[in-house]
C-alpha cells in the first residue's frame, strides 16, 4: 500500500517545494530511512544472527556431550548391578 499511492503520484507536476514537503512526510512516516539506520538495522540483525547461531552450535554440543554422559551412566549401572549379582552369588555360595 504504501509505494502503490507513491507511484501514481504526477511527479512532474510538483514544485521543490512541493516534493521537499514529500520527502519530509514519507521520512515522518518511516516509508523512507536514512541509509545510516538501514545499515545499522543490518548490522543488529547479523548480530543476533550470530548470536543465534552461536547458541544452537552450543546446545547441540551439549546435547551431544548428554547423551555421551548418559551412555556412561547407563554403562556404569550396569557394571554395578553385575558387580552385586556376583557378590551376592559368592556370599551365597560360601554360607551353603
């Protein structure tokens, strides 16, 4: 909508006053920025593009590094469980 009125406007017809007057309305009504704000409007969103990007790498790390922790837990469960079973089998074994 808002180039649509922009483009059917008869631009040969206005003064420099006139089109002066345009320029300052469409900067009031944020259709048209100063490239200074555009460039660091680019700028913050690369930042937080990198921030987010930097934050997914991580918690996939993480993620992996709790899975590698948890093969470990379940690893070493499982020695301690053997481990009981063979020493209540040799304590029942020496009482018989």
């Amino acid at each position: 909508m808002g180039s649509d009125w922009v483009a059917s406007l008869p631009w040969g017809q206005f003064s420099a006053g006139a089109l002066v007057a345009l320029i300052v309305l469409l900067i009031l009504r944020g259709n048209l920025v100063p490239r200074q704000q555009l460039v660091d409007k680019q700028a913050d969103c690369d930042k937080w593009r990198e921030a987010a990007e930097k934050w997914q790498s991580t918690a996939t790390q993480l993620g992996m590094s709790m899975e590698k922790l948890l093969v470990y837990a379940e690893t070493t469960n499982h020695a301690i469980v053997d481990i009981r079973e063979l020493a209540q089998r040799t304590s029942d074994q020496g009482s018989s």
